[in-house]
C-alpha cells in the first residue's frame, strides 16, 4: 500500500522518494493524526510543503513543493523527486495554492483493512522519541520508567488505574524541586505543538494535574532560549476511587522552534504528577491551549542586530564550506540577510558585515557573496537606498571593517568570472561589484549587461548599474535596453526613473531613438506623467502625447 499510494512523495524503511515530510521523524505518530492526514490532506498544510504554481514566460505551469528562493531563481520539487529550477527572469507569476501536493480522495483507493494496514506500518517503521529526566527528581519507584522501552512514548497510553504499569508517578512536597524531561528529537526539526496525557485523582490519591510547564529550546542541550509557558491544565474533581484515574489529554500550541532537544519543566502542587505519553503534536489553528513567552527576570542583553549575525554564524556551521554541501543553508541564509537589507538599520547592517565580510588574507566564500551581494546590497536597494553610500558611511567608525568591506569587493570581481561558481551567486558578485568606482569596474558590467544569454549573470549587472549614481552608468542602462531581457528591462526602467536626472535622461534617449518608446509600459508611463518633477511631467507628456 505505501509504496502504490505514497511512494511517489514520502520515504520510509528505504522505499520512495524525499518530497514530502521524513515519515522516519514523525513526532505525532497516533493514528488519528496519521489518518486526518491521509484523508484530509488540506486540514492543516505545513507551509513547507504547499503546492506551489510557477508560470514561465512562455505560458508553461510547472507544480511542487518550494524547496529554494534565491535571489534569481527558485526551485521546485514534484512527485517521484522532480527538481525543477527556474531563473526569475523567465518567471511570470508564482502562486501558493495554500494546499498540500498530497492528493485528496485517498480513502476511495484504500480499503479500510489495507489502510489499518497502512497505519500499523507507518508507526512501526517511524522513529519514537527518546529522552531523559535531567533534574533530581525522578520517578517513584513504585510507578517508575523503563530504561528500556521509555514509557511516555511507547505509544501504550495509561488505563483507567494507576497502577497498570504504563502510569509514570512523581511524588513531592511544595517546596521540592519538580520533575524536568529532556526530550532528544536526534535532529533539528520544526516544532510547534506538545501533546501531554496526565492523570488526575484528588482524593483519596491526591493526583493532581500539572499547574503548569515551561518548555524551552536547545541544538546542544547546554543554551537554552527563554521558555515558553503553558498553565492551562484541566484540575477539576473528579471523585475516583483509590487506585482510579481520570486519563486527561491536552495539546499545547507553541510559536513554531527549529530544535533538536526540547526541555519540559514542570510545576505541579502538593502530592503526585502522573503521565502517561508526552508527544510532539501538529499546531492546530482551532487550539487555543497556546503557550506564552516568559520574560527573564534579569535584565534582557540588548541583541539588537547580533541575532540574525549568530544565525548565519550557525547555519554556516552546519554546512561544509568550499563544497557543494555549502548550499544546503544558502536559501535560508539569504532570506536572513536580505531581511536584514530591507529593514536597513545601521547598526543591524554593520554586525551583519562584521560577521560575513572575509577576514584579511581570506577568500570570498561563496555564503559571503550571498550575504553581502545578494542580501545586504540587494535589501538596502529595495529598501530605497543607496548602497554604497550606506555602506561607507556606517564603516567610517569602523576602519578596519572598512578595509576587509573593499578587500571583499575587490575579490568579488574575481568570484563573477568563475564559471565553477554557481549563476546565482556569480550574480550576487556583480551585486558587489558595482559599489567599487565605475571607471573600475565598467569594463565587466558593461560585457555581461550586453549578453543575453546569460540572463541572471545580465541581472546582477543591470540592477549593479542602478545602484550607481552616476551619469555614465545611466548612459550606459539606457544603451542596453534593447538587448536586455523583458524581465530585466523592467528592472533596468525602474532603475532609470529612481533620480529626475535619470528620468530626464531617460526621456530624452526617448526623444532621440524613437524605437525605445515601446519598452514603456501603462504603468511607468503614468509614473513618468505624473512625476513629482515638473520637467519630467512635461518631457513625458510632451514625447507620449
């Protein structure tokens, strides 16, 4: 059954292909979400494996899941492991389904006996979590762990008694330390919500229900970030007998965490906690059980503009610098730094530059270029501003940072040439490229501006041109229209009515080569007739009229 109706997206125990989520590491494994999720694929779509719609220029549809956004090209992945890239040059319209690649109508092709099979399998060959208990509290001996076969996960949930073997108990006073569970998910993976099954009998057991957990999130189970809390435990009475028990379940929404240990706190009231399953759930919309930051009591450390810097830090750290594995991160770490470009604040830039620029003597790696062409330049540019003059002005304080900036540049022209590095990043050299003087670095733009045949390494150079304010350059953007791609004349036109000066020069190219006119689309037409600048009113209406 798995491999006639989900081998073509999931891999399992050696069968299938990697498009869809790793069922190996499923961390809710019940059966009730496995077969929400076979039978209502939509229900709760995790936006990493949305079906996305990419429609070239030339009318072509191509479907899957977004696995890459880089700055010039996006890859999609289908059913059976098609890849498909697709530079955004030729990209006419990209489009969220908000649904699941996964088919819907799947309990039409499944029996009801091969989809219990179905479900059996899954749960065998999925991974179960493991974890310890790291404070000094730790089961009563007469309702203890097995070591072995740990119980809150074994998928055995507790019965009706306490005392069924599958119950773990912990006993304490008010004022003892309570019990701390570390949870080791083996990898580092998208959490977002916590399953907890806990017992309650007040009298004559004493059972009470959590008052409340602190959950908080590790890569190396040493720095813990600041927890979250949830407090919301059903406590109500209950009236069992002595060895009775009142089975609870509660399913806790937490703001989403890319973590491989989760450490889970808990705070209970005089007498006994009892569970029986700890889970990593799936983030319900419908849950308003939600667990809420806890604010430290010291004084927060201002981070201002350090935590995107540790984050590229760490994702470079996971990756193999210099070899292909190196883009295994780079979509994310283009996404952070081109966040931190388009919020353009000065003192975010520069500990993003003091993090990514090489240090003296060192090669431009190719993450670098991605950080600092395609994300910081490139941001800044989106973000209205000029780059180069952002750039120098925020380094005059720092002159040594100032140094390795123009070392950094001076390496990129070298970066832009090598075939062996990869388009998009070859782009985001020429991104670089351009914040050096033009009468250094015309030669090289001005030859890839005029080849077509390259499009993105085209792009780099036409959006390098319109980050430099100079006349020369905007002689020669307006020289290269006609050989430009649509796609990047459209950016080199938004380029050249970025100044009145550029707009003047623009129109007046206009005047003179006639043929020009029809690059001038509805809308930057009545951008130019209704031009804050007067004179570009009246060449725009005088040319268009």
């Amino acid at each position: 059954v798995f491999e006639k109706q989900c081998a073509n997206c999931h891999r399992l125990n050696g069968k299938g292909h990697v498009v869809g989520p790793d069922l190996a590491a499923l961390t809710d494994q019940s059966k009730s979400f496995l077969l929400t999720s076979i039978l209502d694929p939509n229900k709760a779509v995790d936006g990493r494996y949305a079906s996305y719609l990419a429609v070239t220029d030339d009318g072509r549809i191509n479907t899957g899941i977004l696995v890459s956004e880089q700055s010039n090209s996006i890859t999609l992945k289908a059913q059976q492991g098609k890849v498909q890239t697709i530079l955004r040059t030729q990209l006419d319209e990209l489009i969220n389904s908000g649904k699941s690649l996964m088919p819907e109508g799947l309990e039409r092709e499944i029996p009801p006996a091969a989809m219990a099979d179905l479900l059996v399998y899954l749960q065998e060959h999925s991974a179960p979590l493991k974890y310890t208990y790291a404070g000094s509290v730790k089961p009563d001996v007469n309702y203890p762990d097995d070591p072995q076969n740990l119980k809150l996960v074994n998928r055995s949930t507790g019965s009706t008694r306490f005392n069924d073997g599958q119950w773990v108990g912990f006993r304490f006073t008010g004022t003892e330390p309570q019990p701390r569970i570390v949870i080791d998910l083996q990898r580092k993976i998208p959490v977002n919500a916590l399953r907890i099954i806990y017992g309650v009998n007040h009298e004559p057991g004493s059972i009470h229900a959590p008052s409340s957990i602190e959950v908080a999130f590790s890569n190396n189970n040493k720095q813990y970030g600041n927890p979250h809390k949830f407090s919301g435990f059903d406590d109500h009475a209950d009236g069992l007998g002595l060895y009775e028990i009142d089975r609870r379940t509660t399913v806790i929404n937490i703001p989403e965490q890319r973590a491989q240990f989760v450490r889970i706190d808990f705070q209970g009231k005089q007498g006994w906690i009892f569970l029986s399953e700890i889970s990593l759930a799936s983030a319900s919309s419908e849950n308003q059980n939600v667990a809420v930051p806890v604010q430290p009591v010291e004084k927060a450390v201002n981070t201002k503009g350090a935590e995107p810097g540790t984050k590229i830090k760490a994702l470079v750290a996971e990756v193999k610098v210099g070899t292909p594995d190196e883009y295994r991160n780079i979509p994310e770490i283009w996404r952070t730094a081109i966040a931190v470009g388009k919020r353009n604040q000065a003192d975010e830039i520069r500990d993003l530059l003091e993090v990514s620029l090489p240090g003296p003597d060192k090669p431009l790696e190719c993450w670098q270029a991605v950080v600092i062409g395609g994300g910081v330049i490139n941001g800044i540019t989106i973000a209205g501003d000029w780059p180069r003059s952002k750039i120098e002005l925020l380094l005059k304080e720092k002159p040594e940072l100032a140094v390795r900036w123009k070392q950094a540049l001076l390496r990129a022209v070298k970066m832009a040439e090598d075939p062996n590095v990869k388009g998009g990043t070859r782009y985001d050299a020429l991104r670089m490229v351009a914040m050096l003087d033009y009468d250094i670095c015309q030669k090289q733009l001005k030859r890839y501006l005029n080849d077509a045949s390259h499009a993105e390494l085209q792009m780099g150079a036409v959006s390098g041109l319109g980050d430099i304010d100079v006349p020369t350059a905007t002689a020669d953007l307006i020289e290269s229209l006609p050989v430009l791609t649509p796609r990047n004349q459209k950016i080199a036109l938004l380029a050249l009515i970025r100044t009145d000066a550029r707009a003047i020069a623009l129109l007046k190219a206009i005047q003179q080569q006639q043929h020009l006119a029809k690059l001038i689309d509805g809308e930057l037409l009545q951008r130019l007739k209704t031009h804050q600048t007067a004179e570009v009113q009246q060449l725009a209406n005088q040319i268009f009229d």
